[in-house]
C-alpha cells in the first residue's frame, strides 16, 4: 500500500510546453466581472461578446423540436448528415453563383472544429502559419495546438487590417506552410478586396502551400456590398463558415469547412477520431436555416446591425476614439483609444467599474499597437448602445 504523502509534498504533473504560449481570453475576465457586477445588482452595458443578442430563427427552433420528436439522434456520418451538406452546396449556388460539390463541405461543432480539422490535417511541428496582427485570437492558438508556430504580420488601417500578396511574398519562409486570412474580420470589419484575395490564394498554390480563409462574417456585409467567397477563386482553398453569427446560433456549435475534394477523406479520418460526429439535433434545426422563411428574418437583422454601427462609429468618434475605418462586416469597431487613454487594457477595466460598460482590450487580438485599442460589438440593441455611449460620456467627462 502506497504511504501516505502530504499533498502539499507532491509534485505537480507537467503542463505541455505549448500552454505557455496559449493566452487567455481577456474578453472572457471581462464578461465574468460584468456577471459579478450585475449580480451585485448594477446594471452593465455589454459591448465586448460577439454574440448577436437576437435567438435562433423560429423556423429553425421548430425545426429542432420537430427532428427530436421524429429522428432517432443516434451518431450522424463524420462529414455531417447528407441533406445539410446539400443544403449548404444549394446556398453557394443561390448565393454566390458557385458550384460547390456537397463531397467537399465537412460539418464541424462550430468555425472552432473547422480550424481544429484544418490545423490537425495540414500543420506539422515547427511549420509557420501567416496571419494578420490584429486577427482573432484562437487563430493562433488553432495552430500552437499541433505544434506550429503562428507568424503575426502587422497590419494597420492603411492596409485595412489586411495582408497584402507583398506582405505574404515578404514574409513566406523556409518553414511557412499556408496562411490565415478572415474576410470580413474579427476584429476590425474589415475585408480583404477580391483581387487581393485571389493573388494570395494563387500565391499559396504556387508555393505549395494553403490558404485558409475565415468567412464566417462573410452573410454581415452592409451598405449593399457583396464580396466573393474564396471560393471563386480557386478549388484548393480551404473556407472556414459558421451557423453562429448570420444564422444567430452561437450555443448550437455548428459551423462547416470546404476543403478541396482530394483531402476530405483525410480529414474525416481525424474526425472521426477526434469528434466521432457532429451535434445530430443542430444539425437537422439547421436544415431551416437556408429557408427562404428564414433568410427573410436574417436580413431584418442584418439591416438592424447596419444601422447599430451607423451610430455606433460616429459616436465613438465624437467621444475621442479613432476610428479611421467604416467596418464594411462583422458586428465589430476596432477602436484607438490613444487619446483618452495610456493603456486599453486598463482603460477597459476602468470603463466596465466606473461607467458599467464592457468592451474588449485590444490585447485580445496581437500585439501590434494592440495596448492603443479596444474593441465594441455592436450586439445589443440601439438603446443599450445609445445608454453604453452615454455612459461613456459622462464618465470620460468626470475623468478629465
């Protein structure tokens, strides 16, 4: 029998080295001290989750409760059930012009699983990922996690948060395996211009290497454009979509990857390894969501989220935030704070304490000026965001 050891005696087991390097979510330690802050009873303005405050399409509700009473929600195939691959091949087709083979697009628990697929499929040790600074967080924690290395290029308002073919022909090395790319972004709203786009695809393809593009965003456009998916440009790009932010599903975890035909059956191996399948009950709900019912009310909301971020830039403006950039998609302002503040992470805390207002440091998404800069989600309604800004107001004039 083993002898007693004090616990305080015993060694800890060791972390995997690569946990050094996968940072905190900052957004979530807000969004915590905001729950706390309301359950003292104080009222917080929440602009730092990007999650639409609307709920899941009706259409798609009754669909789920209808699939419970009549599937039998046992495992689905790995790559998704049949029909909602059809369903996705269809929207490309009404909604692009692209013909999209359904054998191509892999169902996966959310954009997350699609990047994990990805990253799990085609990263090996010590290869680079190339990325913008500032992009979404996880992206290069997708690729630490198989023991890449993600390689961060800063990008400013003058290249749009965006890279450039320059930046990928100038910074594509020995160990570069692909590039990351996310059209609309998150967290600036900003997209890559189609010819851009295309050269960087053709870029990565000339060199042997892949391009992952993040599209997620891609149905929150506004002021009329329409910008192509990557998949117009090239049938060996890797496209990352989500059920989460259009189709307002975040909690359903469902996303899809196309990947180009001769990788999937690879990649369905790692999934059925890794995921066995995705959720069967969002998958039948999200059948629903390309009906023509459906599309109606996400384009209501759609229009409702344009005109939040028509108020939301210039008032932020008017407060002393720069922002030198209309967001053309998302549900995000990527805002420089340099001129009422020293620090954005400080000053974030400092807004949610003071003034009940959360919004995300910039830390969150690089490092590249990210301590000048904080981020809004235009996520709530007009009125919470008039009384957030407000708020604000009031608060920057009693801190002068």
């Amino acid at each position: 029998m083993p002898s007693a050891v004090a616990a305080a005696d015993l060694e800890r087991v060791r972390l995997a080295a690569r946990m050094a390097a996968i940072e905190p979510f900052h957004v979530m330690e807000i969004q915590g001290r905001a729950f706390a802050l309301e359950a003292a009873g104080r009222k917080v303005i929440h602009m730092e989750i990007g999650q639409p405050d609307f709920p899941a399409p009706q259409p798609v509700v009754a669909a789920a409760i209808a699939a419970l009473e009549r599937e039998p929600m046992g495992y689905t195939d790995a790559l998704g059930i049949r029909p909602l691959r059809e369903a996705i091949t269809r929207f490309y087709a009404d909604r692009h012009g692209l013909e999209i083979a359904p054998e191509r697009i892999i169902v996966t628990a959310g954009a997350s699983g699609a990047f994990l697929l990805a990253m799990g499929s085609l990263v090996d040790p010590g290869d680079e990922v190339l990325m913008p600074d500032p992009c979404y967080p996880c992206n290069r924690h997708f690729v630490r996690m198989f023991e890449g290395a993600a390689k961060t290029i800063p990008a400013d308002d003058r290249a749009r948060y965006q890279l450039a073919l320059a930046d990928v022909r100038a910074h594509w090395g020995p160990a570069t395996r692909g590039v990351m790319l996310a059209s609309p972004s998150n967290p600036t709203g900003t997209v890559v211009p189609a010819e851009t786009l295309r050269a960087i695809v053709a870029e990565c393809d000339s060199r042997g290497g892949f391009a992952i593009v993040d599209e997620i965003y891609q149905g929150l456009t506004y002021d009329g454009a329409r910008f192509p998916s990557a998949l117009a440009f090239s049938d060996r790009v890797f496209v990352v979509n989500s059920f989460s932010k259009y189709f307002c599903m975040t909690g359903w975890r469902l996303g899809w990857l196309v990947a180009p035909a001769d990788y999937v059956r690879e990649m369905e191996r790692f999934a059925q390894n890794a995921f066995i399948c995705v959720s069967t009950p969002a998958q039948h709900a999200a059948l629903a969501a390309f009906a023509p019912a459906t599309i109606a009310i996400l384009e209501e909301r759609r229009a409702e989220f344009q005109r939040r971020r028509d108020f939301l830039v210039p008032a932020l403006r008017s407060l002393g935030f720069s922002v030198p950039l209309m967001p053309e998609g998302a549900f995000y302002v990527y805002a420089g704070c340099e001129r009422l503040a020293e620090d954005g992470e400080a000053f974030a805390w400092r807004a949610l304490e003071e003034a009940g207002v959360a919004i995300t440091p910039g830390i969150d998404f690089g490092s590249y000026r990210a301590r000048t800069h904080v981020r809004f989600a235009y996520t709530r309604s007009l009125p919470d965001l008039e009384e957030g800004v407000e708020r604000l107001a009031q608060w920057l004039a009693r801190s002068r």
